[in-house]
C-alpha cells in the first residue's frame, strides 16, 4: 500500500486520503494508482456501501504534481485518468470531502465524485491556462454540464477559482461545512450507508449514466440497471422492515 495514500474503513464507509501534504497533496501517478485500487476494494467488499474521498493536512489536491511532470511522469492509472477516478466511476458512490484548494486536476477529481462536501474558505478552479495548459481531465467538458455554460467558460478561459460558498450557490457543492470537510462528508455517507446498498448502486448507475438518454430511451436504458432491485432479497426486507417499524438488515442480494 503506498504511503501517499491512506485508506481506513469506518462503519461500512472507506476514507481514501490522499497524503501529499507538503505538496498540498499534488497528484503523482503513485497515489493515482492507489486511489484506483482504493475504488476496486469498495466495489468488491460487500461490507462496504460508499467512499470518502479527501485530502490531508487541510488540502484537497492542488493537481498534477508539476515535478513529476517535467520528468515525462502523468498522474493517472491506466484508463481510469487523473487521480484514478476522472475517466471512470466505481458502482458505489464516492463523497469528495475538500478543504483547502480542489485545483486544476484536484477540482477535475472532486467533480467525478458523486457528491461534494466543502468546507467554508474552500477554493476550486482549473488554472491549467496559467500554466500553458489545458484542463485534460475532464474540467473543461463536465462543467459545462453542472454550472451554467459563461460560468463554465470563464473558469476554463481565466483560470480564476470560485470559493466554496460560490460553489454551493451555484449546486456544485453539496453540503458546506463550517469545520473541516471530513465531518460533513462522514454524515452524509452515513446517510447513504442506511439505505439499500442495491438500490443505491442501481440509483447511482441511472443518475449518472442517463444524463444523454433520448426520451424514447429512458425506460429501455434504465431497466437493466433496477429490474434485479426489485426482486432482492432486501427489496423484501426493505417493505417487512417499514411495516414492521424497524430499522432494515440489509444483506447486499
């Protein structure tokens, strides 16, 4: 396991931190691969039910470490992109938790998370213009998709940030949190953590996968991914549970 990133499990949730502090947690491809194998573990330990994705030392990711660059070294694993999670999505949800700056490829890294929490002083932008470059993985095509295209267009062209407060506004940003990011972020896998692990799998696989669908698809497309959900064994349980007045004991099947 390598020591740039850190991976800890608590009550059914895996925390995933990147541990590049000194570097304000720039991504090298050592800890990109980590965090690939991190997303492998979640979706094949049936205990697990979500992730947290964060940064130590008060930092999100301030992108691509630009040394490891310079020496022909790119921060990503294999097919899955920057970071191990920008070209691909595990089943399971991930909570990106951010503190600090979410910067270049670290802002690309937080958006390909399903959700965000943000605490208050926190900033996102991808600045790669600055540099003379381009935001690779996946800033410049999926923000035009989650904020309004000027918007999009202006962080892309100036390479400015946005706090998190303006994040929030603007439905980027899912919770804001006074303290650190951790704290909110752990609330609300809990949350997700309570509620049927198929169901959440199958719900993640829809919202995220039928942003293109025609309407004329919808319904074809979205069956594959339910039609297993509703004759689980937890479906069942998930109705005895509500009409017994119980909390449900999810079995994963």
């Amino acid at each position: 396991m390598s020591e740039q990133v850190l991976v800890e499990v608590r009550g059914g949730v895996l925390e995933v931190t990147i541990n590049r502090p000194e570097a304000k947690n720039a991504m090298t491809k050592e800890a990109a691969e980590a965090i690939a194998a991190a997303m492998d573990r979640l979706d094949a330990e049936v205990d697990l039910r979500c992730a947290i994705l964060t940064g130590a030392g008060g930092s999100f990711c301030s992108g691509m470490d630009l040394r490891g660059f310079l020496k022909g070294e790119y921060p990503v694993a294999g097919d899955r992109g920057f970071g191990g999670l920008t070209s691909w999505t595990p089943k399971k949800p991930v909570i990106a938790a951010v503190d600090g700056f979410a910067l270049a490829g670290g802002m690309e890294l937080a958006i390909a998370c399903d959700m965000i929490v943000a605490s208050k002083g926190a900033r996102f932008g991808i600045p790669e213009v600055k540099r003379g470059l381009a935001a690779g993985g996946g800033g410049m095509v999926s923000l035009p998709r989650l904020l309004p295209r000027p918007l999009a267009m202006e962080l892309a062209l100036t390479g400015d940030p946005i706090t998190a407060e303006r994040a929030h506004e603007l439905g980027l940003v899912n919770v804001l949190t006074d303290g650190p990011a951790i704290e909110g972020a752990r609330e609300l896998a809990e949350r997700v953590a309570a509620n049927g692990p198929l169901a959440v799998i199958a719900s993640k696989g829809v919202v995220r996968d039928s942003w293109l669908w025609s309407d004329a698809d919808i319904i074809p497309n979205q069956s594959p991914y339910i039609a297993d959900v509703f004759t689980s064994e937890d479906a069942r349980e998930g109705a005895m549970a509500f009409a017994e007045k119980r909390k449900p004991e999810w079995k994963g099947r």
